[in-house]
C-alpha cells in the first residue's frame, strides 16, 4: 500500500467524483456551438430553458431530470449559466 488511510482514499474518491460533475455541468453549459454571437446564445438559452418547463414527467425521466432540477434550470435568467 502506499500509505494512504481509508479515510484518505474515501475522501480523495469524493474530490474526483466532484471534478467529474463539474467538468460534466461545464460541458453541458458550453455545449453551444461556437458560431453563435452571445445575443443568439442569450435566445438560445432562453427557448432551452422554457421548453424544460413545458417537459411532461416521461420526457423528464429519458433526459435524466428531476421536475425540481428542471425548474430550478428552467427558472434562471438567460443570462446566467
């Protein structure tokens, strides 16, 4: 072993399951292509985020979300990631 306690490797596997969310979380925010100017991207934001709302439950399931976590998205600014 290299020295590492249980405590250690628990904690050190929590920080990189972290990592992996966020760098998933940015992917998805900047997943826009980049041709668009940031007004498009605005409006872009803006239609994705109320078509998320207007989702019925089984749409909401195949795309992984809960209603909270899509209202929660779907209730942002447009201008805010």
């Amino acid at each position: 072993m290299n020295g590492l306690s249980d405590v250690r490797l628990t904690l050190h596997s929590q920080e990189l399951a972290a990592g992996q969310e966020k760098e998933l979380r940015n992917a998805m925010l900047h997943s826009a292509p980049s041709s668009l100017s940031r007004w498009a991207l605005f409006w872009r934001r803006l239609h994705t985020r109320k078509a998320l709302l207007e989702l019925t439950p089984e749409q909401l399931r195949d795309i992984g979300l809960s209603r909270e976590q899509a209202r929660e998205e779907g209730l942002k600014p447009f201008w805010r990631l």
